[in-house]
C-alpha cells in the first residue's frame, strides 16, 4: 500500500515537473517578447540581459508615431471588423437555409465539404491571379481589396460554427413564429438571431482573430499606408541594416493586444464555439 | 437580394397534407433562393483565380500557349521535390506533437483543474498563441534562435548544459526544428482548448458510471470520451493538415527557406519562383498542380470520414 | 518582359468590376494635374533601414519651402524590390518616385519601368558628381556587357543616387595597421582572433548578403559571374580560389553562425568590440560603427577601400541607391523638381549632417567634414578608383538568388567551394540561356 502511495506521488510529482516545464516553455517566448519591447536602443547593443535593465515604453511610441504604425493599425480594425460582418452575413445566408429548413442531406453536406475545402487553399498559389483581378478592377492598395479575400477565406470557419449553432435551436420555435403569422424574414430576426447571438459572437471573434494576423495578401495587395496593415509593418521591422528589435517587439506586442482582449471578452461564447458544432449535447 | 425574396409569406389556410408537401417543396426552393446567389458568387470568385491560373501555367510571357511546358519545368525542377519532401518532414514533426500535446494538456486540465477561476486563466494563456500574428511569431524566433543574440544559446550556457554556440538556424535539421517548434507552440493551445472544449461535453453520467464499475482513466478515456472527441479530432487534423500545407509567415522571417533550401517548404518554394524568379508560368503551374492534388486528396479523405452524419 | 497578353485576359474575364469601378480613378486622376503649383503629394517608394533614414529626415524641409508634401513608405529590401517589379508590370500611379538599388537598373531598364531623367527632366551630368554615379543610373549600360535585347535602346538616365554606398573595408585601427591586401587581412584576422574577439566577420546571410559581401572578395582573386561575353566564369579557378578564401580560410576566424549574419548584425558585434574587421557598407558605419549612443569602439576604426587580392586589383563594389520616377507616376515634373532639390550642395549638405552618404566630390573632399565622417577619404578614393558594379543583365535578381543560396549553404559547410560555384554556375548558365542570352 505505501508503495502505491509513493507511486501516486511520484507520478504526481512528474505531472508538476512536467507542466512546470511545459508552462516556462510556453510563457518564456511572450516574456521575451515583451522584455524585449522595453528594452532601450543602446541596450540592445550590450550583452544580452534577461531583464531590461531600464525599462522604457520609448519602442512602442517610436512605433505608434514616428514611424506611423497607428495608422496601420487603423487599417486592421476597419478591414478586420469588415471582414466579420461580411463574412457573418455571408454565413448566415449560406447556413441558415442548410440548417433550418428541410433540404436533401447531400446538398448540405455538400455545400459543408465545399466550405471546408475551402481551408485548403494555400494563399500563394492563389495571390498573383487576385492580384491581376484586383489590378483590373482599380482596388489595388484599397482596404476593400483585402474585406473581400479575408471574407472569402474565413467564410468556411463562419459556416462551420454557425452551423452548429443555428442547428442547436429547435426548429419548432421558428414554425411556432410561422404559424403565428410572422413570416420568414421575421421569424429570422426576432427567433432566430437573439437564440444565435453567441455563435455569431464566437464565430466573429474567431473570424476577426484569423483576418487580423494575415500577412501575405495584405503584402501583396497593398502598397501604401493607405491600405496596409498591421502585420506588414510588424514584418517591415524586421531590416537589414538596423538593429530594431525592441521596435519590432513592440509591435509584435501592439498586434497581441487587440484581438486578445476580444477572446476575454467573448469567453463564455468561445468554449461552445469552440466545438464548431460537430459534438452535440446529449 | 436575397433577404427580399425570402419575405415570401408562408402559406396559410390550405389543408393538412397538401400544405404539408407544399411547404416542403417551398422551402427547398426557399433554400435555393437564398443559398443560390450567395454559393454562387463565393463560387465565382473562387473559380475566377483558379481558371486565372491555369491560363497563365499554359501561356509564355507574351500570350501565347505553350502547352504543358511549364508543368514539365515545374515537374522537372529538383527544388520542387525538395519543398515537397520539406514540407512532409515539417508535417511529420508538428502535426503528430501537437495533437498529443494538445490531448494530453486537455485531459490533464480537465481533470485535475476544477476551479472555474484557474480554468479561465488557463483559457485565456492558451488564447495567446492564437492572437500573436505568426510574424511576429516568427520575429521572436529569431530573437530565441539566432547566433551571438540569440537568448537561447544565453540561456544554455549560462546553465552549463552547453559550452559553446548551437547553430540553431545553421544546421537544416535543427534549422527544421526550429521552425516546427513555433508552430507547435503556437498551435497546440488550440488544439488544447477545443479539445478541453470538447471534454466538456461528455456526459458526467456516463463518466462517474464508469468511474462506479472501476475503470481506469485510460478505459475511462478510450471508451468514452474517445468516443466523443472523435469527430473533433477529425476536424482538428484537417484544419492542421490545411494549415501546414500552406504554412509561410513565420518561417520566412525565421529562416527565408534556409541554411541553403533545406528549409524551403512548399509555399515557400512557390513564393520564390514567382518572385524571385519572376517565372510567373511555372509559378502558376505549380498553383495549379497544388490545388489540383489538395482537392482529390480532399475528397478522398472525406469520402472516407464522413465528418458530418446525415 | 511585357505581359501584355496575360493582362488583356483579365481584362476581358473581369470587365464588369472594371467598367464600375474605374470610373471613381479616373475621376482622381482628372483631379491631379503635372503641373507642380498644384501637386501637394509625392509618393516615394523606400528601403527601410539606415538607408532612406536621412532621406525621412529632410523632407520635412522640402514641405516647408515648397508645400509639397513627400509621403515615404518604406519597406525591408527583398519585398522592396518585389514590390516594384509588380507595380512596374501593372503600370501603377501607387509611386511617384522609387528608391533602387543599383543592380535593380539593369531590370528596370529592360522593362522600360522609369521615365528618363534627361529627355523629359533636362538633367544634366555635373562635374561634381563622379562620373560612375550617372554610369550606372544610365540604361543601357555605358561600358562592360549589354543584354542582347538591350544593344540596340537609346542611352538615357533613369535614375540619381542618393545614397552613395560604395562597398568599403573597415578594421580596428587601434591595433593595427591597414592590410594591404586580403592575405594580409588572412594573417591580422589569424593574430588577432581571441575569445569573444573575432578576427573577421561573414555576412553569410541567403542571396544578397552574400552575394554583396563575398563578390568583391570575388573580384579581387580574378574571379566573376560573368566574362564581357555574358559567360558564366563562376566555376573558373580564380572564382573557386577566391570562395575557399572566404568561406574555409577566413572562415576559421569568424563568428560561428556566419550563414544567419546579416549587416546589422556584423557591424553590431563591430560596434561591440567583438569582431576586428569585415566589409562594410556606408550606411552601417553612420548608422552603427559610429553611433555614439551605440558604439563602444568611435574613433578606433579606420576604413579603407577593399583590399587587393592576387590579381593585384582591389576591386570595390557600387551599391548606390538611386531615385527614380516610375512610368506610371502622373506627377513626373514634380518629382523630378524634388530629386534636383536633393541634389543640390548645400541641400546635400544638410543630408549629411542627418546622416546622409553624399555623392559629390566636393562634400567628400572636405576636409572639415572628414572627423564627424571618418569613411569620406575613403569613399571618395573609391569612387575614384571607379569601383565595379554587379552584372549589368535583368536576370540579376534570380542570377543573385541562385548564387547567394550557393555561397550561403557553402558559407554553412554544407558543401564544398567547388560544389557550389559548379551547381551555381550550371544553374545560371540553363537561367541566362533560357532568357536569351548567348549561351554558356
């Protein structure tokens, strides 16, 4: 018996072991990160120090103001939070007839297979033809350029959370609405979105967290301030003939924070979002 | 558009079983209505890129066709099979770790942590990764990994387990480690919370049933919450499988396909020969092979595991 | 090369969103005019680095003595150059003005990307400036080898340097002399090799790094890409001598790591007082070497043009930086007017002091300015000295592409010298014949 005992400990004491290195492995990286946002010019010459020896908030100004990034994070917020009501309302038409009402079973895995297959896609191999289409219709170095592609490629994400979400709600309550006399179109906002409304926000969040850190569309469809986003200026930091890293730092911190505050706030929605609706409750 | 067309009125009045078939075709046709111009404008533009494409992998630079030559250029390129093998061996090293890692974080949280308060902190650490765009990701790489600055080495050495610099970005496999490492930093927190997500969902009467007849955690897990993840855990190897096929960001700050090509993945490949060769045929080619090969292996894999059950 | 077919596709394919949405451009076009009274904007196009530093610092004053407004959006270099081939392909209004390296005329020239300085701007070629400045901004090139698509195009400026960056040679100067060629600079990196004190440094770093540090090591030994033929030499005993110099030789006394080592990171451990000597661009030296709030060795350096090696010539290597003005820019006289501001004396006087490399003789002459400047003697002795430029041939991007990866993974010990310059050398012989050129 004191041998199972000493078992469960050892094997308790492996677990801590074991997470305790997992949750330095884990935290080291985002500590550097930030460290390294605080350190100044003149110490990123000297040896390397684990901790900033005179911590100062000059990179993350620098990078706001003198080299102008704050404009670019405007960017981001317009093109991002666009991309999530295009990309929602998109969703939703294309869900909402799949889940709610009674159509062939192979139409609606069809069009979930056609959605997921959409993931695949590998941005490069896909780039210079939207940049040709986007050169043509005269939206290069446009922020709405970038709202169309992003909603493209988030779309299967959207269809797939909403897609659990809506078919969670009974489809009775809707006929009820029906027979009361509302029609579709009411029913569809007044029943239906209310009981939606954490997908939607799960979904949305999601959505925006993927559209705010893509980088290579954005590289290749904008030129100047005048569309670019955040993520180009992070990359733009990364030079040949300067030492910049802390200014880099800060950006990479800046670029953390906005979508990271959306995930806290839309917690409670996430952890069922989170399941894309493929695991029902029994 | 289409919302006007759906303010159709149902029907009202008729008798029972004909306003029953009625309604039933109705609403597929509703479902039509609305599903068709939406699915067909997605459609269209997704199709316009790739029809693009494969206009240019048969023309030359000024217009006219030229057959399959750039296929057999992009086939015949050595480089090509070098990014193909590349990027296998990436998806060998993350995809297999992440999963594990991700289940094993899961299970371990859900059931040893049960203060709600804990868990939300957890939450919130795993949602970190997901947040930081992976360029910047990748700039933290190089601030970890690099030579002379690098605080990996720093750290090492300071500890004695080292005694002088590891070339973490100069040896191609560590190099290659180098990179799969972010990503498996970065994404096995996902795996992480929807695998704990889904946890959540198994029934706790099934469970403590089971505890009841003695199980151990391992029959706990295989024949029950298995069971339950099993369709998440489909999901999760496809969505991983699409992302490291297509994998970029990071590794182009980290390694810009380095030392030599050994780091040179796919997209990466393909990057190169549209812009710093400038072949845009070959470069379409390729497009056009990867989309081409992704799709069939697309349907193969989903005619096998059927995700959703009709 | 012209892609005019491929585009005349999508425009057909795509003719409803064109037809709507052109409208509003063409509007915004009519809105600006050539004229300078009413140009309140230009658009420059930069290298982001110690580079287009200056160049941000002094626009500031263009605006307040002229009203317009220069907006300068920076990029890192490889996505720099990226970015100007596809918006000269599409022909785009995006740039007004475009900053180029030196080896990226030969591309644009062919493309027929820029609009000439001379004919439509009237520039003329000043004394002053040395006569390789306007060497190499004209296309086609006025000596060495032409592209054979290229013999038969008119001579036109396209493009002034603004950054005068002539690849130099810098050394502790506190504990030695100057090497007086590259054994010499063998034996000091040898003698004065130490823990923590490198004896040379390697910028190793993929394609142009190495490729812009080890060609003038190159050159010095006899070797080169090309012959006056536009034949591939790089597999030629002198060229494979002089790559074992660098990556076997010096190598032993370099900092571990040399395959990842970028400039900044190279004039970093310098500026450390971790490493005695390496190549150096101007740039590095007033952006690093000799930044006071970063440098611990100000005052110790010394800098000379780069050393001679066997065959007796020290070869610099050019790597200005020019200003050009982009076909598509509707405002051309307007930024012509801006580039003739810059180039003015006591404008680029002012360029200096934020930390400019100028490029007339009389500012480099200058003595009073040699002590806040320490590399002018040498600068002006290799502008002098009429340094080389980089193959002439718009295959350059991809030609530097192949053999930087050579020279990086060769850098890296993966294979040998011989290896390499022979793989790079078959490749860029099947790159050039396939692009044209005469082969082998």
């Amino acid at each position: 018996m004191r041998s199972r005992r000493a078992a469960i400990a050892l094997r308790l004491i492996l677990i801590i072991a074991g997470l305790g290195v997992a949750a330095f492995l884990y935290a080291f990286p985002l500590y550097w990160l930030v460290a390294t946002s605080l350190k100044g010019k003149a110490e990123l010459y000297q040896s390397i120090t684990l901790i900033p020896q005179h911590p100062t908030l000059a990179s993350y100004g620098s990078v706001l103001f003198e080299r102008g990034f704050w404009v670019l994070l405007k960017n981001s917020v317009i093109v991002c939070g666009a991309t999530v009501v295009v990309t929602l309302a998109v969703g939703l038409v294309i869900t909402y007839p799949i889940t709610r009402l009674v159509v062939p079973p192979q139409l609606r895995v069809g069009v979930l297979n056609w959605a997921l297959s959409l993931r695949f896609l590998p941005p490069v191999a896909v780039v210079i033809p939207y940049f040709a289409i986007v050169r043509t219709l005269q939206i290069y170095d446009q922020p709405i350029a970038l709202i169309g592609i992003y909603s493209l490629f988030n779309l299967p994400f959207a269809i797939w959370m909403l897609k659990g979400f809506l078919a969670e709600i009974p489809v009775e309550l809707e006929e009820a609405a029906l027979i009361d006399g509302a029609n579709r179109w009411t029913s569809f906002r007044r029943v239906l979105l209310p009981l939606a409304f954490p997908g939607l926000m799960a979904a949305g969040t999601i959505v925006f967290t993927f559209a705010w850190s893509e980088f290579l569309f954005a590289l290749i469809l904008t030129a100047t301030p005048n569309a670019q986003t955040f993520p180009v200026g992070v990359q733009s930091l990364v030079t040949q003939f300067e030492i910049i890293w802390n200014d880099m730092a800060a950006a990479g911190v800046i670029a953390m924070t906005i979508p990271l505050v959306l995930m806290v706030i839309g917690r409670k929605y996430m952890v069922a979002g989170l399941t894309f609706g493929v695991i029902r409750e029994k | 558009m289409s919302r006007l067309v759906a303010k159709l009125p149902a029907p009202t009045g008729t008798k029972p079983e004909r306003a029953g078939r009625r309604r039933r075709s109705r609403q597929e046709r509703l479902a039509y209505t609305i599903l068709l111009p939406a699915l067909g404008t997605v459609f269209v533009i997704v199709t316009i890129p790739f029809v693009l494409a494969v206009w240019q992998s048969i023309t030359d630079d000024n217009g006219t066709l030229v057959g399959f030559n750039n296929y057999a250029k992009a086939l015949g390129n050595p480089l090509f099979y070098d990014a193909l093998r590349s990027t296998g061996l990436y998806a060998l090293m993350v995809l297999p770790t992440e999963i594990l890692l991700g289940l094993t974080f899961a299970l371990l949280v859900h059931r040893t942590v049960k203060r709600p308060g804990l868990r939300a902190t957890l939450y919130v650490l795993a949602v970190l990764p997901l947040v930081v765009p992976p360029v910047a990701v990748g700039v933290v790489a190089r601030l970890i990994y690099a030579p002379g600055y690098g605080v990996l080495n720093y750290l090492l050495q300071g500890a004695g387990i080292t005694h002088s610099e590891i070339l973490w970005l100069g040896v191609p496999i560590l190099a290659m480690g180098s990179i799969a490492s972010v990503d498996i930093w970065q994404w096995t927190p996902f795996v992480y919370l929807v695998l704990f997500a889904g946890l959540q969902t198994v029934p706790r009467e099934s469970i403590e049933a089971a505890q009841v007849d003695g199980a151990t955690w391992w029959t706990q897990f295989r024949y029950i919450e298995l069971h339950y993840l099993r369709p998440l855990f489909l999901l999760i190897l496809f969505f991983r499988v699409a992302d490291v096929l297509r994998v970029f960001d990071h590794v182009f700050i980290l390694t810009g396909g380095g030392p030599g090509t050994s780091t040179q993945l796919l997209s990466l490949y393909m990057y190169r020969i549209e812009f710093k060769f400038f072949d845009g045929g070959q470069a379409a080619a390729l497009a056009v092979l990867v989309l081409v090969s992704i799709s069939i292996l697309y349907s193969l894999v989903t005619r096998a595991l059927p995700l959703e059950r009709t | 090369m012209q892609r005019i077919s491929r585009r005349e596709f999508v425009k057909r394919t795509a003719v409803t969103g064109a037809a709507f949405t052109s409208l509003p451009a063409f509007l915004a076009a009519c809105g600006e005019s050539t004229g300078a009274n009413k140009v309140s904007k230009l658009v420059v196009a930069a290298v982001q680095g110690n580079e287009d530093g200056p160049l941000k610092k002094v626009v500031g004053n263009y605006k307040s003595e002229t009203g317009i407004e220069v907006q300068v959006v920076e990029y890192p270099y490889p996505q720099l150059f990226e970015k100007l081939v596809t918006t000269f392909q599409a022909n785009a209004a995006t740039y007004d003005l475009c900053m180029m390296d030196d080896p990226w005329m030969p591309k644009f020239g062919t493309m027929g990307a820029l609009q000439p300085l001379d004919s439509n701007f009237g520039f003329q070629r000043d004394p002053d400036i040395p006569t390789v400045v306007y060497d190499v901004g004209t296309w086609p090139p006025p000596h060495g080898p032409v592209p054979p698509t290229e013999t038969t195009k008119a001579q036109h400026l396209y493009g002034i340097t603004i950054v005068g960056n002539v690849e130099m040679f810098m050394y502790r100067s506190d504990k030695s002399g100057a090497p007086a060629n590259w054994d010499a600079v063998l034996t000091n990196a040898a003698k004065y090799n130490a823990a923590n004190f490198y004896g040379y440094v390697i910028r190793g770093l993929a394609t142009n790094p190495v490729s812009s540090d080890s060609l003038p090591i190159l050159w010095s030994f006899g070797g080169n890409i090309f012959d006056d033929t536009w034949k591939v030499t790089l597999d030629s005993t002198a060229s494979i001598d002089a790559v074992t110099f660098l990556t076997k030789k010096l190598k032993q006394y370099a900092q571990p790591g040399p395959e990842s080592t970028d400039a900044a990171d190279r004039s970093k451990l310098m500026a450390t007082g971790k490493a005695y000597q390496s190549t150096v661009w101007p740039g590095e030296i007033t952006g690093i070497v000799e930044d006071p709030t970063v440098s611990q060795v100000k005052g110790k350096v010394a800098y000379i043009p780069i050393p001679k090696g066997p065959s007796g010539k020290g070869l610099g290597m050019m790597g200005n930086w020019l200003l050009g003005i982009p076909k598509g820019s509707t405002k051309g006289a307007a930024a012509a007017d801006f580039i003739k501001w810059m180039l003015k004396t006591d404008k680029m006087r002012n360029y200096v002091a934020q930390g400019g490399i100028p490029i007339r003789k009389s500012i480099l002459n200058d003595s009073s300015l040699a002590s806040a400047n320490p590399y002018f003697a040498a600068l002006a002795q290799s502008f002098d000295a009429v340094p080389n430029w980089r193959p002439r041939t718009d295959q350059w991007n991809q030609v530097e592409t192949i053999y930087g990866t050579q020279m990086n993974a060769t850098v890296a010990g993966l294979i040998t010298p011989q290896a390499a310059m022979q793989k790079a050398a078959a490749d860029i012989r099947t790159l050039m014949k396939a692009a044209g050129y005469p082969s082998a």
